[in-house]
C-alpha cells in the first residue's frame, strides 16, 4: 500500500457542496492499495501510521504519534498514489488494485486504523471529493510498504 499522510490542524472532506467528513488536529491520510496488496499490507500500514511520530513534544521535536497527542483521522481512497510518470508526460495508473479490490482494501485498512485506537473518519471510495486542510508545519510524510 502507499499513503501519503499530513499533520493536519484541521480537514474536511466535501462531496457536492456538503461536507461529509471533518477533522480537527490530526491527520489527513491519503491511502493507495497497489495490485499486490492484501489485507496484510493494510494492517502493516495502519499499525504503521499509527505509531509514527510526527507530531510535535514540548520541546518542538517530532517525537509523539497521533495516539500520543488524541488526535483523530480522516482517511481518503486515492488511487493516483499510484501514478507511474516515467513514461510520457500522461501519468498510468495500472499498478493500482482494481477498484473493487481496492474498495476492499480501502474498508479494512479504515477499521484497522480505528482499531489501532484512533478515531476514523472517511471519504467515499470513487467519489468526487474536494478535500480541505491546514497542513501543520508543513508536516507531510510519503510511506511505501509499511512494514
């Protein structure tokens, strides 16, 4: 799986003007399920985002994850995470998992996150988001195969 994930003082998720998702401090976590992937890779991942420390102590140091600090999630399907650009200028996406399997992956990796402790909130897989943040820092962090 691939994640692409910002520290975030605040986020929403819009769908037709109506927001449907938001977020106070936390995290906005951009997730990709890759063709390989399975239920495995989404719980590495999960575990994985979890626990990562970029948040900041008292002294300024990035050295509390999101469970340290109470914080919460929103968690959106993007499948051009997968984006190939190394041919052409027209990026391919063929590395992704299909969107039923991704879908799937996409649920499990949401509970898996939830069960890690922190609250989850979600955007629709396929859907025609317009998402909205407050990048803290900017804080954003690219992870490939969690492990």
């Amino acid at each position: 799986m691939r994640a692409l994930i910002q520290r975030v003082l605040q986020a929403s998720v819009t769908i037709d003007n109506e927001v449907i998702s938001e977020i106070k401090l936390g995290l906005l976590v951009f997730i990709c399920a890759m063709s390989e992937d399975t239920e495995l890779n989404a719980e590495k991942m999960a575990l994985k985002i979890s626990k990562i420390r970029i948040f900041n102590d008292e002294n300024g140091k990035m050295n509390k994850s999101i469970l340290d600090i109470g914080g919460e999630a929103i968690v959106v399907s993007q499948f051009t995470l997968s984006a190939d650009t190394t041919r052409g200028n027209r990026p391919g996406f063929s590395a992704a998992a299909t969107p039923e399997k991704g879908d799937i992956l996409y649920e499990y990796f949401s509970k898996e996150f939830q069960k890690c402790g922190i609250p989850v909130k979600k955007g629709v897989f396929g859907g025609d988001m317009k998402v909205s943040l407050l990048n803290d820092g900017p804080t954003t962090i690219w992870i490939d195969n969690a492990s």
